[in-house]
C-alpha cells in the first residue's frame, strides 16, 4: 500500500460508517418487501412493492384500513395480464376522493401513502 492508500483508506471506512449509519438508524439493513399476486388479495402487512399479474383474470388489491397504518407507504405495478386491476380501500375509506382506483393497462403503477384517514395518491 502506499503512502496515498494508506492515507484514503481510512477516510474510506469512515464514510461507509456513515452511510451504513444513515441507511440504517436502527441498526437494522432495512430492504423492500416485494410481493407478487396473481388473484384478488388483501395487501399483506409488511410488503411495499407489490407487483401484480392478470393473466388469469380480474385482480383486487384490497387495502388495509388507513388509521393504524398512518405513514405507510406501498407501491402497486402492473406486471402482465391483460385482466382489469382495481386498488380497493377497506369499509368506505377512500383513494384521494375516488372509491377505488382502477389500472391504466400493462406496467402503470401506483404509490399510496395512509394519512390515518384515507389513502393518498402521490406522485
């Protein structure tokens, strides 16, 4: 190693430290859950990114209810198929102001976010 390795070297580890501090305040490798759905389903309790297939038929992404959910996040995309996919609130919640949100087609997606009262689309 030479002089200017040995001096970056610890600079190096100092500033993966760092990320791996700001990636991960609680000290856990915080990753996204991915999940796959190929019929109607109720959106499980720790998946982000939820990929849907409508290849069999018509597919319901069924939303859990926004209160105690509050800040939570979660993607929608459409994967294949060619059946219609509609993102549904729990009881008579709502998405933004509409009842239910249906798929443009193949590959549109979506991100939600629960404000405790209802589901708001952002972009």
């Amino acid at each position: 190693m030479d002089a200017d390795q040995e001096h970056l070297s610890p600079v190096r580890e100092n500033v993966s430290q760092l990320i791996m501090q700001e990636e991960s305040p609680q000290g856990k490798d915080r990753r996204m859950r991915i999940e796959t759905f190929d019929t109607s389903f109720l959106v499980p309790p720790e998946a982000d990114l939820i990929k849907i297939n409508s290849t069999a038929g018509n597919v319901d992404a069924n939303l859990p209810l926004a209160q105690p959910n509050i800040g939570r996040e979660i993607v929608f995309k459409c994967v294949g198929g060619q059946g219609m996919v509609r993102l549904v609130p729990a009881k008579k919640e709502l998405i933004d102001d509409i009842n239910d949100y249906v798929f443009d087609g193949l590959w549109d997606s979506i991100r939600v976010v629960s404000d405790g009262i209802c589901w708001l689309i952002v972009v």
